[in-house]
C-alpha cells in the first residue's frame, strides 16, 4: 500500500508544471525566504518589488545587518523608499555608498543602533560634520568607519570623531580634500587605538604626519597617496614612531627620495605592502635598501618610478623571496632583460 501511494505521490510531483516563484501564496513565499541568507537579497529583488510584497520579504529575512552598495538593487530600492524602512526598523546597516544617505538619515541611524561596530558611508556627497558629530555622539562603540570621498567634511567633523568614538581602529577618509593637518593632529593626539589610516589625497605636511608618528604607535597600514606636501622628513617619522606598520601607501609623493625608503627599510623589517607608484625620485638605491631589510615583502608598486632600472628588479628577485605582486607598468627604464627577470619570479601584475 505505501509502494502504492509513494508512486501515486511521485506522479503527481511528475505532473506539476513550472510556476512563477513570485505567485507564491504570501506565507509560503515568507517561510521559504526565511531560510536564504543575505548575499540572495540581491537575486531576489524582483520577488521584492512585485506583488506589493516587499515589507513582508524583508520581515522573512529576519535581517540584522545588511550593506547597500552600488547596484541594480541598490539603484531600485531606493527610489521605493526601502532603504528609509530599513532604518526606522532598527535594521543594521553597515554600508551606505554613493549618496544612499544624507544628514538627517545619519541622525536617524546614530539614534537607533548604538551597537554598530562598523560603518561606511563612502561617496556620500550629503553627508557634512553635521552627520559626523551626530555619529559620533550615537556610535561609541564604532571601531571602523569608512567616509571616503565625502568631500563636505572638515577638521571639525574629524575632532567629533576624536571625542565620540574612543574605540576607533580603522578609518578611511581618502579623499576629504577639507581635511588638514588640524584634522590629522586631532587624530593623532585622540584615538590612540587606530590600527589602519588612509588619509590620501588630503592637503596635509609633514607637520601631520610627524604628530601621527608620535601618538599612533599601533598603526599597522597608513594611505598618505597623493599627499603632494610629504618629504622624507615625514616618512622618516612613520619609520621611527610606528614600530609595527606593515602596510604603506606613499603613491605620488613626488617629494619622497631614497632617503626615505633607507629610514624605512632600517626600522620596518616587517614590511608587507608598500606602494610608492609615482614617486619619480626613488632610484635602485631605495629599492636595494627595501630589499635587502625587509625579507617579508609580498605585495610592491613601482609602477612609473623611471629612475628604477634592472638592478632593482634584481635585487627583489634575489632578496624578497616572499614578494607575490610587484607591479612596473610604465618603469622605462627597466629593459627586456629586467622585465624577463621579472617574469621568472612570477609575480607580476603589470609589465
């Protein structure tokens, strides 16, 4: 009897047709939706937007944080009116890109979810110190925060940041072109606990950096790229005062010399990742200094540093073993000969 009815079960499964995922009855829309986790938000947008059911789709999901970034998604939500719903709900969002917020939204969030540990709002070309106060007065225990190319705060909004938010570790304000060595000072003085800082293409001196060196003893990765005031005499302070930096980005500090890299490779031995694409004035000498101190190098750009030739490139291959990515896009001074150096340690991005 149960071989009957078992058959009779498999034809019936046989006999259905397909069906449109959207035209589920609601309830059993929301019970199968509760099982996906939060990468499938994306996939199902059209399930979202149809049938009037996107407050009882989000409710399924039962969504604690979610990050909203540039996509079709994104672009759709918004002009419904989600992602104000996701916030007056108390949803956890951990990532607004490209404008998804503005001051009085920022208020919102800071208000309703203290327990935010990470944020990013980059490209939010709304957002002023304003909202920077607002989150660092409703987010003290926010430990990374990510407002690249918000282009409207200043040093004010980075001295809130300085008072509120004492458990700080990791910030990105590339590209705050407002921000000055009064900002940078500030951090440096007041969030001692930084680990990584990526403060390219802000209008800062040495002057910054050199208080930097002296109060963020912890950093491990600093972006100073583009920050055309930079000598030697700042990277000089990073290498004496930031004892366990691993990652460095000094991209277009045409300032910067071989000076520089000798400071850096007789205290740094650790060094990891260090990017001085640009920086037309660093010549073999640099290179051989890095090389032959710091064994652990994985991940070097020189691309564009025309004063590099084939003796650089042979001292990486003979004393930086543990290199994975070396860029040399435009190195011209670099021969066919170098570059087959190059190829044979098989870490080459660009040539």
């Amino acid at each position: 009897m149960e071989e009957e009815e078992l058959s009779e079960n498999q034809q019936e499964t046989m006999d259905m047709k397909p069906f449109d995922f959207a035209h589920l009855p609601e309830m059993i829309f929301c019970n199968i939706i509760e099982y996906l986790d939060l990468y499938d938000v994306g996939r199902f947008d059209n399930a979202l937007l149809d049938r009037n059911a996107r407050y009882s789709y989000l409710e399924a999901l039962k969504i604690r944080q979610v990050e909203v970034e540039c996509n079709r998604f994104w672009n759709r939500t918004l002009k419904k009116g989600i992602l104000n719903w996701l916030i007056l709900r108390n949803i956890w969002v951990t990532s607004w890109e490209n404008n998804a917020v503005d001051n009085t939204q920022i208020m919102t969030i800071a208000n309703v979810l203290p327990q935010s540990h990470t944020y990013n709002m980059s490209r939010c070309d709304y957002i002023t110190d304003a909202g920077i106060i607002a989150l660092a007065n409703g987010l003290p225990r926010l430990q990374s925060l990510n407002i690249r190319g918000c282009d409207k705060i200043t040093d004010a909004g980075i001295i809130a940041l300085v008072t509120g938010l004492r458990q700080l570790q990791s910030l990105y304000i590339r590209g705050c072109d407002k921000i000055t060595d009064a900002g940078i000072q500030a951090l440096a003085t007041g969030c001692p606990p930084l680990q990584s800082l990526y403060i390219g293409s802000c209008y800062i001196t040495d002057e910054a950096i050199k208080v930097l060196a002296t109060g963020l003893r912890r950093l491990q990765s600093l972006d100073i790229g583009y920050c055309h005031k930079i000598t030697d005499e700042g990277i000089k302070a990073v290498a004496n005062g930031c004892p366990q930096l691993q990652s460095l980005n000094i991209s277009c500090c045409n300032k910067i010399t071989d000076e520089a890299m000798t400071a850096l490779a007789s205290r740094l031995h650790q060094m990891r990742s260090l990017d001085i694409s640009y920086c037309n004035s660093i010549t073999d000498a640099g290179i051989i200094a890095v090389a032959t101190s710091c064994p652990q190098l994985k991940y070097l750009n020189i691309g564009r540093c025309n004063k590099i030739t084939d003796a650089g490139i042979k001292a990486l291959a003979s004393d930086c073993p543990q290199l994975q990515s070396l860029d040399i896009c435009c190195c011209y001074n670099i021969t066919d000969a170098g570059r087959e150096i190059a190829k044979r340690m098989n870490v080459c991005r660009a040539i």
